[in-house]
C-alpha cells in the first residue's frame, strides 16, 4: 500500500530523514516509535505531502502508495488528501456542528445529495465509535463533545471521504484513559478496512494496536519488524534499550 524507497527529506540545511525505504502492507497497523525529534512525524507527513506546505524543504527518492509515486507531477494533491487522510494530536475540530464537521469533506467535493450525505455521516460516525453517542444531537457544536470524542469526530470526519490510508499521529496522547482505549479500539476495528500508521510515544500502545514497529533515531530508521518481535527480541542493541527506557 506504501512502499517509500530511498527517501531523504530536509528542512533547509538540516538533514530529517535519512535514506529511508520501507513497505507497509494493506490493512495493517504500522507503528512509528522513537525519540522526540527523531522525525516520526516528518516522515508521517511526507505519505499524503502534508511537508509541501513547509518552505525550503528539499525530498529526495520515491514515496509510492498504491504503487503511484505521489510526487509525480501527474498527482492531485487534494485527491491525494483524500486517499491518504490524517489525524493530528489536539483534536482539531472546525467550529461547526457535529454533523458539518463530518459532511464537510463530501460538501467540498461538490456532492449535494442531502441523503446521501446524511447516509455517509451516519456511517463514518459508526466507524468511528462515536454515532451512539452523538445521534441525538447532531446540530450541536463539536466544541460540546468531550476531548476523546472530538478526536473520534475527527476520524470520523477522515472516513467520510472514504480514504484508504489513515495516518495518525500520536491521536491518543491528549486523551485520558478511557478515551485512549476507545481509540485503540477503534484502530483495531478500522484495520479491516483501512491502512493505518500511528506514531506514538506510548510503548504500550504501539505494542497494542499494532502489526508492525518502525523504530527511528536522528532521522533513520534503526529496526523494522513485526511489532512482537520488535517487543520481545530486537535486532538491535539500540532498539532494546529504547523500549527499555534506558533512553528517550
Ligand atoms: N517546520 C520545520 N522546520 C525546521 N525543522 C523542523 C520542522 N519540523 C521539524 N523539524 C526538525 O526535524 C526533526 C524531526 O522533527 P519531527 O517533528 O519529525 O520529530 P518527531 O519524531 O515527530 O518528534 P516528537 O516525538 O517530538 O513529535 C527535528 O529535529 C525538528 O526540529
Ligand atoms: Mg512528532
């Protein structure tokens, strides 16, 4: 689904991603783990061209998803967005109702069936956890949802859109508890039909939610496995001591 080859990425000067190439399947869970800094989240952003919006960035190498180089002169990058949908680490809800929020992404896209709209809203709340406890409020302002349910607005507003990829970076790491376990819930639920990679902080939750574990450090990628072997037995000296917490 995503096959990055060679990539370098730099901000400036400053050298962020060193010569990375790795593959992640379709419906898997990828999580990305490593030091802050270390640039997880650059990386993240480069898989639906969220860095193009930064200046004096320079990528180097190819980021393929479905087998298309998405820097190709050829891609619409609005288009791409859509395939590749993203959720950030402060819930980032517009000021608009719940159900706007969601039928936001079909509205700018032009369609106008009120139905179908309405039809779509509801399932991307289903698949986002969230449809039982908003239903009977939908024309109230997201702003009146709780944090945790916010970040499940979100998702449910990058459903609606009907993506392939979702990418989340760090989605839980404002939430309390339970609204964490929620959203591992839900992770594991949209595997099935979606492509997710996650960054996170949170050892446990990578181990957790996902199928496969890309460690970084400085930029480069140290060890990439199947999450449970990443846990349990490591390649690396480096990568045992990270999730040791010896450092980080
Ligand atoms: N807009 C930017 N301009 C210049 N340098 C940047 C920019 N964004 C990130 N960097 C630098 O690139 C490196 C990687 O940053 P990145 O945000 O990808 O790290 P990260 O692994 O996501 O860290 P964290 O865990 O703290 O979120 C850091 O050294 C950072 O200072
Ligand atoms: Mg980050």
């Amino acid at each position: 689904m995503i096959e990055t080859k060679n990539i370098n990425f730099y901000y400036g000067d400053f050298h962020a991603i060193k010569n990375i190439s790795m593959k992640m399947e379709p419906n898997t869970v990828t999580a990305f783990i490593g030091p802050s800094g270390c640039g997880k989240s650059t990386f993240l952003r480069l898989f639906n061209r969220m860095n193009d919006l930064i200046n004096n960035t320079r990528l180097e190498g190819e980021c393929l998803i479905k087998s298309k180089n998405i820097y190709d002169k050829s891609i619409d990058v609005d288009e791409l967005r859509k395939d590749v949908g993203m959720v950030f680490q402060k819930p980032n809800p517009f000021p608009k109702s719940i159900f706007e929020n969601v039928a936001y992404g079909l509205k700018v896209n032009g369609v106008k069936d009120k139905k179908f709209i309405a039809q779509k809203v509801e399932e991307s709340l289903m698949a986002a956890a969230l449809w039982d406890e908003v239903k009977d409020k939908l024309h109230k302002s997201a702003f009146e949802l709780s944090g945790g349910q916010q970040q499940r607005l979100c998702i449910a507003r990058a459903l609606a859109v009907a993506p392939s990829v979702l990418l989340m970076d760090e989605p839980a790491s404002a939430l309390d508890p339970i609204s964490t376990s929620k959203i591992e819930e839900l992770i594991h639920q949209l595997k099935s039909n979606y492509t997710i990679v996650i960054v996170t902080h949170n050892m446990q939750q990578a181990a957790r939610v996902s199928d496969k574990t890309g460690f970084f450090m400085m930029g480069e990628l140290v060890e990439y496995s199947d999450t449970k072997k990443m846990f349990l037995n490591p390649d690396k000296e480096t990568t045992q001591n990270y999730i040791t917490g010896r450092f980080g």
